[in-house]
C-alpha cells in the first residue's frame, strides 16, 4: 500500500507529532501516523483512530490505528 502526502496531509490534525524534517523530506509532517490512519480509513468507513502512537527505534518506526466500522 502506498500513500502520497496528499493523502497522509489529510490526516495531520490527527498526528500526535509533527517533523518539519519528514515535511522536508516528504511533503507532509508524519509518515507513521499518517499511514495507519490512512490505511484505517481506508479498510474502514472513512474513518480512523490511532491505537498506538509513533512508537520509533533505530530500525523501525510504527503506529497503529483502527476503524470503527471493523471494530476499533
């Protein structure tokens, strides 16, 4: 699955933090966070949740987010 920043942009009012570096780099200031809402909304009714805010170590950065329409 992919998401361009338009995509994710949509989603910053929902971010717990925000990266003017990721913008920088990326067009849209969080990329984790983003993803999951989006891909939530996505699997979901439109609508998402984050479950697990951006959780970040050297190898890997991960959020969780969940619709309500599959049971989050």
């Amino acid at each position: 699955v992919f998401f361009n920043a338009a995509q994710l942009v949509a989603w910053e009012l929902h971010l717990t933090q925000r990266s003017a570096q990721v913008f920088q780099t990326t067009g849209c200031h969080g990329v984790a966070e983003g993803s999951a809402l989006a891909l939530a909304a996505q699997l979901g009714d439109g609508t998402a949740r984050l479950l697990i805010e951006r959780q970040k170590t050297t190898q890997m950065t991960f959020a969780l987010a969940s619709s309500p329409a599959v049971g989050g």
